[in-house]
C-alpha cells in the first residue's frame, strides 16, 4: 500500500501511516541497558480518507491507544512514516510528519487535536473553562481579547453549553458536559483531523448517546476527519465509516463498517463480535470464549500473534507472520485461513 | 455608563459586590485609565472569588485553623505597631534592646519593665516585641527563599526526568545529608556571627525537601491527561510547567511551607541559643534566652526564681510555632482534593 | 417466578431508605425503594450513575459509612426460615453472614485485593473466617490418616486425635495466629483454595496461588476476586460492576463462568450493571434505578420487548444497535442534583410524558400484569389504574 499514482487519491487522503512502529526500551541493570522492547505499535500501515471516521478496535494492550498517541508526536515513533496532507503546493503534498520538529511541529499540532477518554483528568482541574478552551487560540494567536472570548463562547455554543459556562470550572460540571468542554479545546485551532480515544467509554449511556449525536453533527459540520479508539464494538459501528481491528500492535483486519459485522474473516474479529452483549433477549447467540489472557506486548508469540488463542490454527500459523491481504472490496484481511472462512460464509456457519 | 465603547478582557466581566463602587481598568488608545462606577445590577461572582470564599469558608468553621489564624494575627498586630508598644530607644537601630545596667542578675517584672530584665538588664518585653519583627523576617525569607529554589529544582528535576532528573536528585542528596549544626558553626566561624548567617545555613539546609515535595507531586501530574492536551495544542515546555503543572503541584509545598516557618524560627531560636545567631542585645527570641543562659535554674532550694528569663520568650515561641502549625494543618484538611468536598 | 412477599423469595427489600450527610447538605441518595429477590434467580439492577444501585446493595451488607445513614426501610433476609431484618442487626452478626451467606464482587478487582498480601492469604481468609470447624475436621482426618499409615497402637492414636483436637480447638480460640496448630489450619485452607481456584478456571492454580495481586491480569484478578466471595457458598451473591472494566472477550469468560458458577453452587445473584447488553444476558429479572428511585421492575424479556417506563424506553433507544443508523435518542436535561431532588416523580423534568401529577405526587409501584402472568411492576402515574 504504496501512495504514489493519481493526484486525486492523494487529494483525498488526509494520513497514511507507512510501517509504523512505536517500541518502548525497557531497561534493567545498574546502567540501564536495554534489554527488551514493549512492542506496542508493531509496523502499522493505514490510509484515512478526508471526511471519513475511521474506527479503531481492540482490547486493552492492543496499541491503538499508542498509536493515537503516536500520530500527535506525544510519543516518539520508532520506525516508520506518516504521511500528513499538507496545505502547501495547493494541497497535493503529503509530508512526513514524523521528521518534523520546532516551529513546523507547532505548527502542525494545530491541524490534529486528541479528545481523551476520562472528562475528569483531560481538564486542568484549577483552570477556568474560558482559558482551558482559549488556549489553543492562544497559542496560535488566533484571536485576541474580545475576539478570544466571542470564538470561546462560539465554540461553547457549537457543543452544547453555554456563554456564561464559560467563567467556571471544571468540577462544577457533570461528566456529559466535562466531555464537550473537551471537544470544544479540540475544535479550538480548527483542526482537519481529530482522534478520539475512547470519548465515551466513561460516560454512561444517554449521555454517551448525546456525545455521539454531538460528534457526527460536528464531522459534518466542521468537514473533520475522525480517528475512534474504542473497544466498544457497538459504538464504532454506530459512527464509523471504516473499521480496523487491532491485536497485539498489528491490525488484523479492516473494512467497511457494514462488511465486517456482517462477514469478518478474521477469527479474532469474529470472537469479538460474538461476545459482544446485545440489549436484545431473544439474541442468544453462541459465544465463541477465547482461551487464556490477552498476551504481553513484550514478548508476542511466533508466527501469527493470534495463534496461541485461535480454534482455528493450523502449523503454518505457528511458523509464518500473515500479511494483510486484499479479500476483495477494500477489506483487508491478515490471516491464513481467510479462504476458507469466507468459504464458511457461504455455507452461513458463523452468520449471527 | 462608563462611556467608553472598546473594552478590555477584565472589563468584560465585572466582579465586585452589588450595590458597591468598584474600579474598572479600561484601556483607550494604550492608556489605562481608572473609572470608578457604581455596580447596580448583581454580576455573578468570579470564580476565582467563590473559590476564595468557600476555601475561606472552611477555613473559619475549623475551630484549630481559627485558633491558627488568631495567634498569627495577633503576632501580627505585635510585628506591626510594634514602635508604638515599645517605642525604640536607639531611633537608628530599633533592635537594639535597651539596658540600664550592667547588673547580670536578672530582674523580676516590675514597674518600667513589665516582663523583667534579664542578664545585663535587658529588657525582656521590648526584646519579645521587636522579636516578633525578627521571628516573621526569619520565618518568611528563609521559608520564602527555600521555596523559589526548591520549585525551581523540583519542577526542572520533575518535568525533564531521565539524566536530569539523576543528577539534580543527587545534588539534593548531598545537600541533605549536611548537618544543620555543623554547617552553622561552620559558617559563623568563617563569616562571623549574625542572624543573616543562620538563616543562610537554613536555606541551604532547608530546601531540599521542597525540590524533593514538589519533584513528587509533579511526577504524578505530569502523567495526567490535561498535560497531554496541553502538549498537544503545541503548548510549550515551559508554559506547561509554570500553567498546567505547578498551579497543581504547589499545594503540598505550601502546606509544607507555612509548617516550616515556624520550625524555622525554632531552629534559629535554637541557633541562637547556642551562641551562633544574633549579637548580644538584638532583639531576638532564641537570643534572649542564650543571654540568660546561666540563670535558667536559680540557686539551691528556689529553682524557679528567674522564671520570667526562659519563660516569656519560650512562650512566645511556642505560641508562634503553634500558630503556625494549626494553620498548616488546615490548609492541608482544605487543599485535600478529598476532603474538600466532603 | 417469585414476587417479593412470598416464601420464595431469599431477601426482601422494603421501602429502603438512606440519607447522606454532607458538608452541603442531605443527599437523598435512595428514596423508598422496594423489591425482592427469588430463590435462585439473578436479578439484574440497571441504572445510570449516581442513581444508587451501589448504595443500594451496601446496604444490604450494612456497609454505608458516615456521613450515610439507613434512615428507613426493612431488609428481610430469608435463611433457615426466619427471615431477619438485617438494618437492626448488630456488627457481629452482620461479620459473621458477609462473606458467609451474603458476599460481594466488587467493580475494580485490583482494587478488592490488597496489595501487600499473596493471593493465598487473601482466599484463604475467607475459609479461616468462617469455615473453621469444617478445616478442623479436614485436619483431623489428614492427622488419622497419617498415624494409621504408621500403623500407630488404637490407644495412642486416640490419645493423639484429642491432642490435637484440644489443640486445635485452642488455636481456633486465638483467631489461628499462631503457633504449629494454627499453621495446620491455614495449610488446609490453603488446599481448599487451591482446589477452588481450580475449580473457577484459573490455570496452575498452585503456582497461582504464591502471587500477588499485582502480578495478574485483569480477568485473572476478577476471577480471583469471585472465588474470594464463592469461598464459603454464599446464598446471595452481589456482583457490582464486575465486567465494567474488563475487554470484551474477558467479560465473556467472566459472565460464562458466573453462569456456571450459579448453577454449581445454586446462590441467587444481585448483578448491577449500566450496561444494558449485559443485563440481557445474564438476568432473569431486572429493576431500573433513576435518581434513588426504583421505576420499573420487570422479568428480562418484557423489559426490553415492551418497556413501560419513559426512562427506560429512552434508555433502550439511546443503546447503539447495529442496523439503526443516525441519531441516536437521547434523553433531555441532566441527572438531578440529589441535594435537591425534584418534587413528586424525580424524572419528571426529563420525561417527554410529564404530567401535572407527576410534579406533585411520587407515584407508586402499579402493577401490570405481562404475557405470562408475571408481574411487571412501573412507578409511573401513566400506568395509573
């Protein structure tokens, strides 16, 4: 997955992420050598498509959390490019991003903004809400003075609250509102690209409702770009475009939304979704149970990191790492034995 | 009402009590002018006020921190007006305790010496007067300066980590493990005895632990999600450091803080005690003591006898310590994240 | 099915009612709530946060600290047919059934286990507390064994048997501190945790057991934390949250292993949770909490197919299910402050349905009767006779 050939797709990408790896040192020994590596982004590669939500799933220790990390430059990469659709040259030039440092990182930090998961810790608890969303505009020097304040109250205004919510702070409000007050630093230096890492996770679930209504209305009002960690499959179905499935710092699979949870072919994606609880009692399906805990991102096993849990390995699986592969129709697949499950499909074995 | 059409940021939001006069700075053509104008309508209050009352709140419904407050305030009162209580002998050197005599038997309170007279007839009341000017220069320079270096050392140690980190940690090592006592000594004999040595050998004894308070508590926030987005919105290092981290941070060294200034003071006192601070007649708790030092005890059979030498300004120690200490306390009971809103 | 009320039932709940006192005034944290739990059944509580679900089972077990206080309401716990209202019962008695008949699992399982301890002492505490006479005995019968391999005269064994059983009896006297006897106990409440361990999935449970908590996974740690509570066969488990922090798939092996875990040891289970997907699953019956309100209470199937309450059919319509795209359904307003609940129906602020009754009066629970006859219980004045 090479971009190069038309100037129309590079148009429309907004990122891709070429091999990208992301390894934490651990060090031991009174002069700290370096013994061994948290493998946490292992050689990821992934295209966003402008305007698009592309949601990112997996289980705790997976990665998509670095990788999220990883793409803002709060965490060094390792290995790897990503490219970042620059405005410069008319917009066909894809820089990057990982070179960049000094005043063209600032520079860039404006265009990709990060909302996290816990509403409580991303507020600065003894900042005013009218300063923890001018920062950005500070920074920047979007705005001054009464200028600041009008953006500010705007920016309120677009996420639900208030002007006069403006002159409080953060423990005066609940967790729905703490979560906008977030979404409107984000939206502060009017970015093209927004990772969202896990927003709703700690919500409960009318507000976790109004949350999402509120972000698919911004997406098409503010013509942004998502990037959904999650690892509630139900959510990312709901607000997601595309879907990639993560395991152990690899993606695994990834397709479109409607494609994947009505045929995925990776046999991890496929026990995720069917243990995922449905609110729906006469739903009783067959839950596939995974043996064993999700494995250390120190020391992933040989082959196929899935191989040690999966009911349907075979020795090849043990010996030899599986790419992605194109299974047709943008959906892409990393596994051996995507034949024969898509041959399993027909004969309607997994269907839900 | 006030007339002038381009308004300033604090101008926007007026926040005084209603019904009172309140001054506004406005800016015209890069001018400040002050304009007074009459607050009709109530404004919401700022938060930063209601946040000051309700901390203030607590504050005076805890009946230690009330206690506290009192003594600090009343040693207060003592420090300012003290020329008019005891109105200054020596004009050009205020600290200069007066003596009539060379007697070294020390006097009993009596008329012209309410709190008596100590060894060569110094008196002990304007000594424990002007002592409280010299206790609070003590405890708020020592405590001030210690604070400066000791955020400086800790938020760089904190914030930076890695090589920093190990070695501003091992400065702080070697800087706590000097010995109080000896370093004083060491010092007045090199640089001669004076109140000004004593608190040097404070200052540099005393601020490790606040590199190292705030070092602790910077390592846990640094972590936390707000400092991330901060560094994601391309705030810069030190911006975040003085913005984000240390609003946060400060509290347990402010706590630590307000507790020192009396440990200070008794430590100096100690100090004193020993012939190291102050010149003989300065004006000094822990001086007046050393001067009596041979009349702590009386003679056989009436071993209380000059009580009033050791008593009276070991009471005015103790109560300004206390005071001290009661405040600490409660600021941290108020600071707790926890308790706060209980 | 069971009703509240009946001898079927194993604890009743009557018009609980708990207060806490803060620094800014009375929180009305649970307001008259009233429901039952059957023999044998798992009970799903729903609600979102702050509407009292954890408060509510607390005080069940008689755990709410100061500032909080039971401030009304009967707890009936039904055993050895008796039932005992457990809101006046004294500490003692209420030590000797927590853990014992009515134990907990708590949300964070790192958080339920001390740090500083190895997984052995902590499951083995369960047994030392409460099963001391059944450890006794298994310490005898290990003690006959041994001296009857080595073919010991009748008399000297019988004379050993009552040393050791006075000694025993002693050890178990001095809370099994110290001393050889008391190791002997704790040894034996070792092997009892080893095999329970085993027992709940857990791979070499003897290694397992050396470790501490820090060392283990996330579902490792919950497992370890439900063999904690099915230690000593509790007739009522109370599960809150217990799969909120887990991934998806370990939250599949932990609701699977609780189902099997409920038939085996035949408890009734109280499962709170606000994930509605999982109280789909796992409960038979299901009440809905708001604000310290109970609002409906409903057998699983007929909550979700035909809810009554506008609470709970907005909360049904803002869960994502895949096939219904675009907005979602979402519930107006914000959860009321409990310093000052609203007048009357505590949603009635938020309910699209609101009548002028509702700002007046609390309603009470109406009983309707659904498809099978069971009942299906709403505090609404919609459902109003």
């Amino acid at each position: 997955m090479t971009c190069n050939e038309t100037e129309a797709r590079v148009l429309s990408e907004l990122l891709e992420i070429q091999n990208l790896k992301t390894y934490y040192p651990i060090r031991s020994g009174v002069i700290q050598t370096t013994k061994n590596y948290v493998r946490a982004v292992d050689d990821v590669s992934l295209i966003l498509v402008k305007g698009e939500c592309l949601g990112l799933v997996g289980e705790s220790g997976c990665g998509k959390t670095t990788l999220g990390k990883t793409l803002l430059r709060l965490e060094k990469p390792s290995a790897g490019a990503v490219y970042f659709n620059s405005e410069e040259n008319g917009g066909g030039k894809l820089l990057d991003i990982t070179t960049f440092s000094g005043n063209r990182l600032k520079q860039l930090r404006k265009r990709m903004q990060i909302v996290f998961q816990d509403p409580t810790t991303s507020l600065n608890p003894r900042m005013l809400i009218k300063n923890i969303i001018g920062e950005g505009i500070t920074i920047y020097n979007l705005a001054r003075g009464r200028e600041k304040i009008d953006r500010v109250a705007e920016l309120l205004n677009s996420v639900g609250l208030n002007r006069d919510h403006m002159m409080r702070y953060p423990h005066e409000f609940s967790g729905g509102q703490r979560q906008r007050i977030a979404i409107a630093r984000a939206l502060s230096t009017k970015p093209d690209f927004v990772i969202l890492d896990e927003p709703t996770s700690a919500l409960d679930v009318s507000v976790q409702a109004q949350i999402l209504n509120l972000l698919i209305d911004l997406k098409n009002e503010y013509n942004l770009t998502y990037l959904f960690i999650t690892h509630h499959l139900l959510v990312v179905e709901h607000i997601s475009d595309r879907i990639a499935v993560m395991y152990l710092g690899k993606i695994v699979e990834i397709s479109r939304t409607k494609t994947l949870f009505a045929g995925a072919l990776h046999p991890y994606t496929i026990a995720l979704l069917s243990a995922i609880p449905y609110p729906d009692p006469d739903i009783r399906r067959k839950r596939i149970i995974l043996t064993g805990d999700v494995p250390n991102p120190i020391d992933p096993p040989e082959g196929c990191r899935f191989h040690p849990r999966c009911w349907l390995a075979v020795e090849r699986c043990r010996i030899e790492e599986p790419l992605l592969e194109d299974a047709g129709d943008g959906h892409f697949v990393a596994c051996h034995r995507k034949d024969d499950l898509a041959a399993e499909y027909h004969t309607h074995r997994y269907r839900r | 009402m006030c007339g002038w059409d381009r308004r300033t940021e604090e101008q926007e939001f007026i926040y005084t009590l209603p019904g009172t006069i309140g001054t506004v700075r406005i800016r015209k053509n890069g001018m400040y002018f002050l304009k007074k104008r009459r607050i009709v309508r109530e404004f919401e209050q700022h938060p930063r006020l209601k946040e000051f009352r309700f901390s203030f709140g607590k504050i005076v419904k805890n009946p230690l921190s009330v206690t506290g407050l009192s003594l600090i305030f009343i040693f207060f009162l003592i420090a300012v007006f003290a020329p008019v209580i005891s109105p200054p002998k020596y004009e050009q050197e205020p600290f200069r305790i007066p003596h009539e005599g060379y007697s070294v038997i020390p006097n009993p309170p009596g008329p012209g010496h309410p709190f008596g007279t100590t060894t060569k007839q110094y008196d002990i009341f304007y000594g424990v007067i002007w002592g409280t000017r010299t206790a609070f220069r003590i405890g708020f320079m020592v405590v001030g300066t210690i604070l400066i270096i000791g955020i400086a050392v800790g938020s760089i140690s904190g914030y930076f980590g890695g090589i920093v980190d190990e070695i501003l940690m091992r400065v702080v090592d070697i800087f706590m493990s000097l010995p109080l006592f000896i370093l004083a000594m060491a010092i007045v004999t090199a640089l001669g005895r004076s109140l000004d040595n004593i608190m040097r050998s404070l200052i540099i004894v005393g601020w490790p632990i606040y590199a190292r308070t705030i070092r602790s508590s910077i390592l846990t926030i640094r972590e936390e999600d707000f400092i991330k987005a901060a560094k994601a919105l391309g705030s810069g290092t030190f911006k975040i450091i003085l913005k984000h981290i240390l609003p946060n941070a400060i509290y347990p060294a402010l706590i630590l803080a307000s507790l020192d200034i009396g440990a200070m003071v008794l430590t100096a006192a100690a100090l004193s005690f020993l012939g190291l601070g102050a010149q003989e007649g300065y004006a000094d708790w822990g001086q007046m003591v050393s001067l009596a030092r041979n009349y702590i005890v009386g003679p056989q059979g009436q071993p209380f006898l000059f009580w009033y030498v050791v008593t009276i300004p070991g009471l005015f120690i103790l109560f300004f310590v206390l005071g001290w200490n009661l405040l600490g306390d409660a600021l941290r009971d108020i600071f707790d994240p926890k308790l706060r809103r209980k | 099915m069971a009703e509240p009320g009946t001898t079927d039932s194993i604890l009743d709940i009557e018009n609980l009612k708990v207060n806490f006192y803060t620094y800014e005034g009375v929180v009305r944290a649970i307001d008259e709530i009233s429901f039952g739990l059957a023999n044998g059944e798992t009970l799903g509580i729903v609600g979102e946060t702050g509407c009292g679900k954890s408060v509510t089972v607390l005080s069940i077990l008689n755990l709410i600290l100061p500032p909080g206080k039971i401030e009304d309401g009967t707890i009936l716990y039904h055993e050895n047919d008796s039932p005992v209202n457990l809101v006046e019962q004294s500490d003692e008695f209420m030590r000797a059934i927590r853990g014992n008949e009515i134990s907990m699992i708590f949300q964070e399982a790192g958080n339920a286990l001390n740090p500083v301890l190895s997984i052995n002492r902590q499951v083995s505490e369960s047994f030392l507390l409460h099963r001391q006479e059944e450890l006794c005995t298994l310490v005898l019968k290990n003690i006959e064994k041994n001296l009857q391999k080595k073919r010991w005269p009748g008399l000297l064994l019988r004379y050993q048997k009552a040393k050791y059983t006075g000694k025993l009896r002693k050890a178990r006297g001095n809370n099994l501190q110290y001393g050889r006897y008391g190791r002997l106990l704790k040894r034996q409440a070792t092997e009892l945790s080893i095999k329970l361990l085993e027992s709940l999935g857990i791979p070499n449970p003897s290694e397992v057991i050396l470790r501490y908590p820090h060392e283990l996974s996330g579902g490792m740690q919950q497992r370890v934390v439900i063999s904690m509570a099915l230690a000593c066969n509790p007739s009522i488990l109370i599960a809150d949250e217990p799969t909120s922090n887990l991934d998806v798939t370990i939250q599949a092996q932990i609701l699977t292993l609780i189902e099997e875990l409920k038939d085996k040891y035949r408890s009734s289970i109280l499962f709170i949770t606000h994930d509605l997907g999982v109280v789909s699953e796992i409960a038979n019956r299901v009440i809905v909490l708001y604000a310290g309100t109970l609002v409906e209470f409903a057998r699983v199937r007929e909550l979700f197919k035909k809810p009554l309450h506008p609470y709970t059919r907005a909360l049904l319509r803002s869960v994502p299910t895949p096939g219904k795209n675009g907005r979602l359904e979402s519930i107006r307003g914000n959860v009321p402050n409990l310093l000052n609940p609203p007048s009357g129906c505590r949603f009635h602020p938020r309910c699209p349905e609101a009548m002028e009754i509702c700002t007046q009066q609390k309603p009470a629970l109406y009983v309707r009767k659904d498809r099978d006859g069971e009942k299906h219980m709403v505090a609404c004045f919609l459902y109003k006779e």
